[in-house]
C-alpha cells in the first residue's frame, strides 16, 4: 500500500502559516508529499526547501485568482493529480495533525484497502480560535472532513478546497471515521497575519468570477467557546510557543444577533441530545 501527502501554499511566511509542521505531521504515513508551491511575496518556497526531506516533490501551479474562490480546488487538484499510489492525505497550510491520529490512519487506509464502498476517511477536528487554549465548537465550525482519499481519476477537490466530491455530477464522497484529530490554527495566528489573509481573501473572492463577498472578519467572540485542555501535535509546540504571546486582542462585549441566537440554540440542543442541526456534510458515511 502506497501512500502520499499533498498540499498547496503561497506566502506561506507573510501569512504565518504553520506549514512545515503541517507537512511534518503527515510525513510519517507518506512515501511523498506533493507540495504545490504559488507565487509567493515572501520566502515560502525557501521555506519549503528548509525541511530537507527526500520525500518532498515541489511543484508550482498557475494560481489563477480570476477563478475566485475555485482557483483553491484547482491548485489543490493539482496537488492532488501529481500524487501516485493507493491513498492521498491532505493537509491545508494551517492544519497540524497530531501524532496520535497516524496509526488511526494507518490502520483504517489498511482495513478499507479492499473495501470499495470507502472512498475517503474522514479526521475531527479541533479549530482554535484567538489563540492556542480556546477552541471553537458551535456548528458553523465543521466537526469532521474529509483528509484522505482513495486515489482515482473521479476523485475531485470541491469548490474552495475545504472537501472532495466525486464524479462530474459532484456526488458526495462516501467516507469513515477514524478518530484521528486535526489541529487547524487558521484562526489563532497573529493578528497582523489575519490580516493579511483577510487583505487575500478579498483578492480571491471579489476578484473571481462569482464577486461574492466571502471575505473574513477578524476574531470576535462567539457561541460555543470552549478551553483547550489537551496537548498540541509535537511538531507544532515550537512553533506555538514563539507565537503564544501574539494572539489576536481580547474580544469585544458581544453583540447578539439572531444568527448569534440561532447558533445559540443549535448549542444547546447539540448539548443536550448530542445532534447537531443543519451541518453541512461534503461527505456520506459509511
């Protein structure tokens, strides 16, 4: 069984991204990872160099921003189409997977290898926000995606790179749990590096095709924050440690809204019956 990694980044240092313990924390599982490296303002291409590891291939791609939002799929399966083997594991430039979930992926890429009806696998999710010992939890923040798939030519990455899909109809990808857990610290970087992923984000989104106004606020304070009390992946802990004192400002007096109250509610419904309403699913599961 063969396995590799793949992603895709661009100022990956002026955007603060934790990219290389990102691709750290797959290389156990990965006789390779594609690194599809963009255009780039900064040293982000030195900075991928600087693993120095035999198993990563870097490519570049056309990071075409008229395409809007879809430019992130089509870099992704770019990623994605230079791979080889049975599986591919996916990790975006501010995800960590923490090194108990590697045998979990192991393990379940093994028992589904013959099982056809599996298609992906799918990883939870801890999304910090503001900083390194808060977490977001209500259910505009997903719970699970998709992180590996089952190599093949129907497999597709799906509009703005958060999931896959299959087939020129878009079907869902029918995916299993394994358990394992991935750290995404999108949110509890820097505030000057949020802002310049916000400055970003209006290029992409409001220079593509579909002008939607999909640009990111900065941290505020929402439903559902929730204490972090369990441990970092072991190839990120440096990297938090030279940022811990760097988070975003303290969060202002909230300003209740009826999306604010409706997350409100889900909260405490979820809370006391366990199911979330309304979550969005790129996947099936199996």
């Amino acid at each position: 069984m063969r396995i590799a990694g793949f992603t895709f980044v661009s100022n990956a240092v002026r955007l603060d991204f934790p990219i290389v313990p990102a691709i750290r924390s797959i290389l156990p599982l990965c006789a390779e990872v594609v690194v599809n490296v963009g255009p780039s303002t900064d040293d982000t291409l030195d900075l991928i160099r600087s693993i120095d590891d035999p198993r990563i291939r870097i490519i570049h791609g056309a990071w075409d921003h008229t395409l809007g939002r879809l430019m992130l799929s089509a870099e992704t399966q770019r990623a994605l189409d230079a791979t080889e083997g049975d599986w591919a594991i996916y990790i975006q430039a501010d995800e960590v997977l923490h090194e108990d979930g590697v045998p979990l992926l192991e393990a379940a890429m093994r028992e589904s290898q013959d099982d056809p009806r599996v298609e992906a696998l799918l990883v939870n999710y801890l999304h910090f926000y503001r900083n390194f010992d808060t977490v977001a939890t209500n259910r505009a923040w997903y719970r699970r995606e998709v992180r590996v798939v089952r190599r093949g030519p129907d497999v597709r990455s799906y509009e703005d790179a958060q999931g896959f899909r299959v087939g020129p109809g878009a079907r869902r990808i029918r995916a299993r749990r394994t358990g394992a857990v991935m750290h995404h610290y999108g949110w509890a970087r820097p505030i000057d590096a949020l802002r310049s992923k916000r400055d970003l984000d209006q290029v992409i989104y409001h220079e593509g095709r579909d002008h939607r106004p999909r640009v990111a606020e900065l941290p505020h304070w929402q439903v559902g924050l929730r204490r972090f009390t369990g441990s970092h992946p072991a190839v990120a802990r440096e990297w938090i440690a030279e940022r811990h004192h760097m988070g975003a400002p303290g969060f202002q007096s909230p300003v209740w809204s009826r999306r604010m109250a409706q997350l409100a509610a889900s909260q405490l419904l979820e809370q006391v019956t366990g199911w979330r309403a309304f979550e969005y699913r790129n996947y099936v599961e199996v």
